[in-house]
C-alpha cells in the first residue's frame, strides 16, 4: 500500500469522526514466546490499516481539524544499541518523513503530551477491553483532566468504540486492497495445487504442512493462521491443528491453508485423496460439498442477504444427504429440524480481509445485512461423518470434506479470487495421478 492509500483512509475516518473529537489507537506490542525469545511480529490490525506502521509500541493520535496536523504519531526513538540487535527503527522523523505523520514524538513522551491534546475535546474514540494496562492510562489521562475542571479545563463529555467506525471501513475492500487480496489468492491457489501434486501416502501431515510453508515464505508471506491438515478421521475435526499423523492410502486428506501477503489474508481449503482417486463414497460427499459451494457461490451478489448463500448450501447438503440416505426427508422437514447438523454444524462462510475472520457486521438492524460491491467473504460447506456416527453404515465413516474459497462481490456479481485452486474430481484425480506417477 503506498502512502496516499493511507492518508486517505485517515482522511475518511476523521472526517466520519468529526472536529471537536480524538481518537487513540495503541499499535500490536511484542509477545513472548518463553524466557527471552518472542513470537514473529505482527502489527494491530487496525493501526496498519491505518498507518501503515510496522513498529510495536507506537501511538496512533488523530484530531480531525488540528492546525498543526491531525494525524500524531508516538513512537520509539532511533537507537543505535538495540538497533544492532533488532534492526533499524523509524524514529519519530522517520515517522513523518516515511509514513505521513504531521507530528511525531518519542513514546516516552505520550503521557506528557496526550492530556494536553485531550483538552477540549469534546468525544475522545477509543476502543477500552482489548488492552488492559493501556486502558487504565487512558482512564488515569481522563482523570487527571476532570481533576483541573475547577481551573477550566473542559475534559471529554466521554468515550466511545473506536472499532466500529474502523471496521466498517475495512469491510469495503479498495481497487489496491483487491489487487493484495487477489495475489495472497493465487498464492495460496498455488500452494495447494502444488501439494495435490506432491503428497504421497506414509507422509505426515506436517511434511504436507511445511510445503505450503515453503511456497509461501518464498513469496514473501507467511500463514494468515494456523493451518489444518487433517488426513482421514482427522478431516473431521473442524479446527484440527496437530499436524502429526500419517497420511494413509485410502483416506482423504483435508487441507485448509491461506497465505498472509502485505497484511491480507487468503484463506482456502481443498480435500483430496491420499492416493490416486476418490472412492465411491468420498466421490459421493465430494460431489454433494461441491454443489453446495457452486449454489452459495451464484448468490454472491449485490443485494443479496449475507445469509442467503448459507441457506443454499444448506438445502444442497441436505438433499444430497437424503438422496444418500443419511438423512430421512422430506427436505422441508430436515431443513426446519436442522437434523443435517450432525454433519454440517458451521456456517458457510465469514467476512475476509486483514484478518482471516475480518471485520465487518452481519447483521444491520436486526436483518442480515445485504452484500455490496468490494465485500470479501469465504463460502465453505462442508460434510463431516466421523467413526460411531449412529446409524451411518461404516462405509462411511472418516469421510470429512470442504471446499473453500475467497469471492469478491462486484458490481454485477462476483468475482472467485481463488479459482486457480483445483476442486472438481477429475482436476483432482489428474494431479494425483501425476504426482504419484512421478
């Protein structure tokens, strides 16, 4: 993102906020990982969607129509030691020459300085119960100000969420946010035709896991979250996270994997077999989940209700589970007892963007809210029959299935972000057969 991406968002959001307010936004801090090493870095979200700043233990300050500049920045000066150690930092000069701030002073002023930037505003915005030590700083800034009231200070009337006004914004997706988001998808499309091609039976599922981390190390990101590869029973544990058993000829093996690139996250997921062709009951359910997504996908649209495409996901999965016989009809029954949650108990989908579950309401007024052009949003079914599912002959038991992928709402319709990504059967048993011919 350049420079004026951001102004332009800062302009947005002040001029939402209005003169006569403040808004204070505290970047990501530093997380240990035991004794002395810490976790990778990764900046707030919403500080970057603002600033475009990679530092921790920074200040964001905007005062819509400050004369000597809306936009303050506090941030570590440089330091030549523990540059050694930890690399360059900005500095407060490099923070209005580099990334746009107006003003910019050492973090170890903040305390000094924000109460005099307090005074007279009217509504301060800040987001309290996500950082408890720096809410109590915010309240004791507060404080102090209504202490001075008998000397005329004028502390803020009170303090509103910061978060909403941000979040509505990211939820539209600007031209070079679709540009990022689309490149994070052919990326991780990549990856994940890569594995269809390399996986071999007796491989672990993190092996399979490390190459998806290579592909997307090698282009400059890194996971957008912790990646599932769950082979056989595991495919049917929504959330499986270990990563450490064998891939065994005659299973599926369930992979859901997005790269993170520039600050965006992808987010799809493919399953395939471990061997070279799906069996006729994997094939059955494959076929179900992938109709299911096909009928989610085509309500993608402007105007269209957010839940409009879970619903017919919904109706597919559980005609195809009857037709199958795992389920008794009709299917109005099935659909108002909601009896296909033993095997389809999630939604269909989630918003997409900075975080892989994004920002942004899904209901407005009480009503599910209606898509519009620059939304991001998965649409994912899925089936899961795990081992002892009660009255489900064995034959399929450990089948676990779903099919991911990232779709952009346009002005006409939709647009699959992700559509490099194999998903029909015969794709798939193309690439398996080419892989383990190899």
């Amino acid at each position: 993102m350049g420079k004026q991406e951001y102004q332009q968002r800062r302009e947005r959001l002040m001029s939402s906020l209005g003169k006569g307010t403040l808004a204070i936004l505290p970047a990501a801090t530093e997380t240990i990982r035991n004794r002395d090493t810490h976790y990778p870095f990764r900046q707030d979200s919403d500080f970057q969607y603002l600033t475009g700043f990679p530092e921790p233990d920074a200040v964001a300050v905007f005062v819509p129509g400050r004369a000597q500049g809306q936009y303050v920045l506090f941030c570590r000066n440089r330091d030549s030691a523990a540059e050694i150690w930890t690399g360059r930092r900005a500095g407060p000069e490099g923070a209005k020459q580099d990334f746009g701030a107006d003003e910019a002073f050492n973090i170890d002023e903040l305390d000094k300085l924000l109460p005099g930037l307090l005074e007279g505003s009217d509504q301060i915005y800040y987001t309290l119960g996500l950082r408890a030590d720096f809410d109590q700083r915010v309240i004791g800034w507060l404080d102090g100000l209504r202490r001075k009231s008998r000397s005329g200070v004028r502390p803020p009337s009170g303090v509103m969420a910061l978060d909403h006004p941000i979040h509505e914004m990211r939820l539209f997706k600007s031209p070079a946010e679709q540009v990022v988001m689309r490149q994070a998808g052919q990326i991780t499309a990549a990856a994940h035709r890569r594995a269809m091609l390399i996986c071999q039976p007796g491989m672990y599922e993190y092996q399979l896991a490390a190459d998806y981390s290579y592909d997307f190390n090698r282009h400059g990101g890194t996971h957008a979250y912790s990646p599932i590869v769950g082979g056989g029973r595991n495919a049917c544990v929504l959330h499986y996270e270990h990563n450490d058993a064998v891939l065994r000829d005659g299973d599926l093996v369930l992979v859901d994997a997005g790269a993170e690139i520039a600050g965006y996250a992808a987010d799809i997921t493919r399953t395939f077999p471990v061997g070279v062709r799906f069996s006729a009951e994997q094939k059955a359910i494959y076929e179900i989940v992938l109709a299911a997504q096909a009928a989610a996908i085509d309500k993608v649209r402007p105007g269209n209700r957010w839940n409009e495409g879970h619903d017919a996901a919904v109706a597919v999965l559980s005609q195809g589970l009857i037709d199958l016989g795992l389920l008794t009809g009709p299917l109005s029954k099935v659909l108002e007892e909601q009896s296909y949650r033993r095997f389809y108990m999630h939604r269909t989908g989630h918003w997409l963007g900075m975080d892989v579950h994004d920002v942004g309401e899904y209901k407005t007024q009480g009503a599910w809210r209606a898509l519009e052009p620059g939304m991001v949003l998965t649409v994912e079914p899925g089936l899961y029959i795990p081992a002892g599912s009660e009255g489900v002959d064995e034959r399929w038991w450990n089948i676990g299935v779903r099919i991911e992928d990232d779709v952009l709402v346009t002005a006409n319709g939709h647009d699959v972000l992700t559509i490099d990504a194999p998903k029909s059967v015969a794709d798939i048993e193309a690439l398996r057969a080419e892989g383990l011919a190899a």
